[in-house]
C-alpha cells in the first residue's frame, strides 16, 4: 500500500473492510524485558559500563549485571512492544509480535503487555531444551536522566518468517516494523514476509528507523524499502540526516518529502516535524517540567501518532497526540505511560 510520489497520509483499512476484529495496530519487534533501576556513576563504573552507552552482552553477563542491581523494576518492553502498549493506552486495539523464551522473564513479558491490553501469543520455547534466554536490556538511569543500557537480546535474535502470524496481520489497519530486527538477517526475511501479506490486506505499512548506528548499517536497504514497501517512517533528527546522507536537518525533510511518504521527525525538546501535502509542518513539544528518563520517548511518540492515524487525524494532530504521548512517558521512570493517555488525551481535546 505504499504510496506513490505527492501523497500526504496514507488511508487506512475501515472496520467495515474486515469486520468488528479488525485491529488498529500490529508491530513487530525485540521482545524484551525492561529491568529499571536508579543508579549512580560510581555504580556504573563498579559494573564497566561507560555512562550513556548501550551495550550488547551475554546472557551471562546480563544476569550478573541484573544480579547486582538492588530494587530493580521488571516490566515488558522493547521499542516496538512499547508502542503497541502505547496504542492500547489511548484506547485503540494494538496487538505485538516477537520471541520469547519460556522462562521467568518471558512469563514477565507475556503478563505485562497482555495486562497493558495489547494482544499478544507467545512465541518460544522451554528454556530446559533451548539455552537462550528471553532477552532484557538492563536501564540504569542516573540523577541527570541519562541512560545506560547493557542489552542481552536472547531469543528476540531468533525470529524467523514462520513467526509472522499472517491471520493477525490480515486484520489490522497499519503494520508497525522495528528496525533493530534489520540486525538480524532471519528477522529481515520476516519483516519482509510481513510487508508481503500487509500489502496483500490492504494494510498500511510504518517503519522505525530506531537508532542513528542501525541506520548506518542498513541505510541501502532502508532507502530501497522507502521506495516500493513503506507508507509511513519515524525517525529522530540524527536518524534522518543519517538515513538521507544530508547535511542538515533541514536538508533531510526536503528528502523526505521527495519519497512522497508520510514521515514524522522527533527533535527531542523542539517537538518534531511532519511532512504534509502542503509542506512540512513543525509542532512544538509538550510543555514537561521535568525530564526524568527519556526512555520511551520515541517509541510513545509513535503510538500517539499511529492512534490518531488509524482514527482519522489529520498529520498535524497526529503529531500533536504523539507529543503529548511522549511528554508523559519522560516524567517518569520507565519506557510505558503510567498516566491514562485517553484521559489525557481528551483533557488536552486532541480526540
């Protein structure tokens, strides 16, 4: 359903089309468990892990890591997990795809994001037969909100294209791709099953460009994809100028807008950009007071935008929904919203 140069939003499949089953959103992503903590400097320094950086480890490592953290918070995330939960928040139907292990943390990850309302079937194994874990990224925050993350990715590394549920994504509205699984070539050929059978329902397409050095790894391919197999793209600034080899941020919107997609900009605390039929468009951010972990913030930004996509807004409030979804997912520790984003939402009469 990729759109062809000039198209601002693309539409989206009705209720009518498929029947009262039908879902607003469906991602696709890493699996993981989200183990928070406070910590200081010197406690990253005692664990070797340089402030602000996220490190791939083992599961060994992992769990000595996890081990040494006292008064640990445990929840379901991952970029794309947490967005679905982000979409069920504001009231729309978001189920989620990815792998898990049956072990403790995967039970963890199953019971969360079904207690967020998002819909979701275990795919895994016993632990006992497989000796990969489910993956956790491990966030410690600091008192200035900075993260360090130390991520063991376990069986999130293991999707394959059988995983792709074809019945789930033949009722959805808008497929949601996280592009971490672009580091992962089994994961690849599931996006690409998954692009495949979103097209052939007449569904739309998102992707996420995820992080500035995922893009530097895969920017042909992410290009290619901008071409024939995606409708809508969020990214930060870093990740855009990155993705269009551009000289500015300014530089990368007029690329954007050359793709003829709907793509959606996130600048931190100067809001983010839209790209329209008329032009792009800035909005400015969410007032916050103060910023406690920005963890999460990209991936709210997009569960409000995609609400309000798949439920007829225009691109500029959709934007608009997503930076209030952001804002308040900052306030606090941890990547998922704690407040009712619908409230919250109705309250700010952007619904």
């Amino acid at each position: 359903m990729a759109q062809p140069p000039g198209h601002g939003a693309p539409s989206v499949r009705s209720t009518a089309e498929v029947g009262d089953d039908l879902l607003d959103v469906v991602g696709i992503g890493s699996a993981l468990v989200d183990v928070l903590v406070e910590a200081t400097d010197e406690t990253l320094a005692s664990l070797g892990l340089p402030k602000g950086s996220m490190s791939l480890v083992d599961l060994d490592r992992a769990e000595s890591i996890h081990a040494a953290l006292a008064g640990s918070v445990e929840v379901s995330g991952g970029s794309a997990a947490n967005t679905m939960a982000g979409v069920a928040s504001l009231g729309g139907r978001a189920g989620f795809v990815g792998k898990v292990t049956d072990d403790r943390l995967g039970q963890v990850f199953t019971r969360e994001i079904r207690a967020a309302g998002v819909t979701f079937e275990p795919i895994g194994g016993d632990p006992a037969s497989e000796p990969i874990g489910t993956g956790r990224c491990l966030v410690l925050v600091t008192g200035d909100a900075e993260r360090t993350m130390a991520t063991y990715l376990g069986a999130a590394t293991t999707v394959v294209p059988a995983d792709v549920p074809l019945d789930l994504i033949d009722h959805t509205k808008v497929v949601y791709l996280e592009g971490y699984l672009w580091d992962l070539p089994p994961a690849i050929e599931a996006m690409r099953r998954a692009i495949a059978a979103g097209h052939d329902a007449n569904a739309s397409v998102a992707l996420s460009l995820s992080d500035p050095f995922c893009v530097s790894r895969h920017q042909h391919e992410f290009l290619d994809l901008l071409r024939e197999d995606i409708d809508v793209l969020f990214g930060n600034e870093e990740e855009l100028v990155a993705l269009f080899s551009a000289t500015s941020f300014d530089s990368a919107i007029e690329a954007a807008e050359e793709t003829g997609i709907l793509v959606a900009a996130t600048r931190g605390a100067r809001g983010s950009v839209v790209t329209t039929p008329h032009g792009p468009v800035a909005i400015d951010a969410a007032l916050v007071e103060t910023v406690l972990d920005t963890t999460g913030a990209g991936d709210l930004y997009a569960a409000g935008f995609l609400y309000g996509l798949t439920h007829g807004a225009d691109p500029q409030r959709c934007a608009e929904l997503g930076g209030l979804c952001a804002a308040e997912v900052i306030r606090h520790f941890g990547a998922r919203p704690k407040a009712d984003l619908r409230a919250l939402a109705d309250e700010a009469k952007l619904l």
